[in-house]
C-alpha cells in the first residue's frame, strides 16, 4: 500500500510540475513578445526622428507642415509611453511650438494620423495566444526542445533547415615573404599555393538574406523565381553538326 501510495503521489507531483512550467514558459515567453514589440517601437521613433532631423527647418513655421505631420504625432503619442529621456524632451518642445490642442488631437489620435502598428504595440493588452505558440515553437525548433503543438511538417521542416545550413570554412593563407627570402625557390613558393581552387572553375551560389522576424511574421521567408537551366555544351555541339549536315544535302 506504501509503494501504491508513493507511486501516485509522485505521478500527482510530476504532473503538476509540468503543468507550472508550461505555465510560467508561456508567462516568460510573453515577457520576450513585449520586449520584441518595444524593440519594434523604438526603431519606428528612431526613423520619425531622423524624419524630422532631416526636415528640421520646416518645424520653423507656425503651423505643424503635413509631411511632417504623422512623424510629429506619433512622436507627442508614444513618448509618454516610452523610457527615454529625450524623447519626453522632444515631446514637451513639440507640444509648445504647436499648442496644446495640436497635442491633445495628437494624445487622442483625432484622425487616426499615428499609424495603427504604433498604436497596436503600445497597446497593454496582453499578446494573443496564437503568438505565444509561435513564439514557443520557434525556441523549440531552435533549440531542439520537445514540445507537444509541434506538427510533424514543422519537425521535418527544422531537420531540413540543418542539413541545409552552412558551416564556415577558413581560407589558408600563405604566410608573408621578405627580401630574406631569396633563397627560396619558385617551385617552393607555387607549391604553397597549389592545395588553392581555381576561381574561374568555382561557382559560388548568391545567399540571399531574408526578412528580419517581427512580432506581426515570425518566419518570414523569401522567394525566389527559378531560373532556366543552361544549355549544356553538346547539346549546343549535335547542334552544329546538324546544321552541317542540312547543309550538305
């Protein structure tokens, strides 16, 4: 009865153990989601900065110019709700040189003139949880981690990805000669270099670089037309030979 007993309250502790780190992976999980978005944030305020940085001297006028108009917006929207310094001074210099009714349109998003993936990211609502499984079977299929929502295309599609992926390889180089050097002969030197392939027979395949991932597409992917094959030099050789024989005749 001791060991009956024993056996199921380890059963009962194991499985709630499992269900509490599935609980707070997913808690961990949405902490990493908020800090990808931030991130996302951060890049499109650094780009409106530039904007204005660019277009400075049209802030002169009295009146709030209308290519400038989102950049500024957003900006007096998304300071508040941010942690750099300077973007709260920007902020307060943008709201007195165009009033406070420009900055309250601005708070309220009269218009919808702040673009809806600013709005979107700064939102508190919490990330779906259709993210949240994008997110953890992307760790899992980076780190080789079990996890129970993976399909078995998902599976086979991560084993693909490393047997296609890449390893570096380093280049020998043939170390420095001096004027010392003198009683080395030709043979000795070409010999050094000899293991290396010739670059006119190496045909490098062109790498592509994707899409960086977003909080909107984790996997984004790239597409590529594909290209006709070559014509192989017999091919091109019967060819001729046929023409020369059409020609005879």
């Amino acid at each position: 009865m001791a060991i009956n007993r024993l056996r199921l309250v380890q059963q009962k502790e194991t499985a709630i153990a499992k269900q509490q780190r599935r609980a707070s992976a997913r808690i961990r999980v949405e902490n990493i989601i908020r800090e990808d978005i931030n991130v996302e944030v951060l890049e499109i305020l650094e780009l409106y900065c530039e904007l204005l940085l660019a277009r400075i001297g049209l802030l002169d006028a009295k009146e709030c110019d209308p290519g400038l108009e989102e950049a500024v917006k957003t900006i007096i929207y998304s300071a508040l709700r941010t942690e750099v310094k300077e973007l709260h001074t920007i902020r307060e210099i943008l709201i007195h040189k165009f009033g406070k009714d420009f900055s309250k349109d601005a708070i309220d998003n009269v218009g919808g003139i702040v673009p809806q993936k600013v709005v979107k990211r700064l939102s508190v609502e919490p990330p779906s949880q259709e993210l949240v499984v994008l997110y953890l079977k992307e760790i899992a299929r980076a780190y080789h981690a079990p996890f129970s929502e993976l399909t078995d295309d998902e599976l086979s599609e991560t084993d693909s990805d490393d047997e296609n992926g890449g390893t570096g390889e380093k280049v020998p180089v043939p170390p420095l000669t001096t004027d010392d050097d003198t009683n080395v002969s030709t043979s000795q030197k070409l010999a050094g270099v000899a293991h290396l392939s010739d670059p006119s027979k190496d045909k490098a395949s062109i790498s592509v670089s994707g899409p960086a991932p977003t909080s909107d597409n984790i996997r984004p992917s790239i597409k590529i037309p594909p290209t006709k094959p070559k014509p192989s030099a017999t091919s091109d050789l019967d060819d001729l030979k046929k023409r020369f024989e059409a020609l005879r005749k």
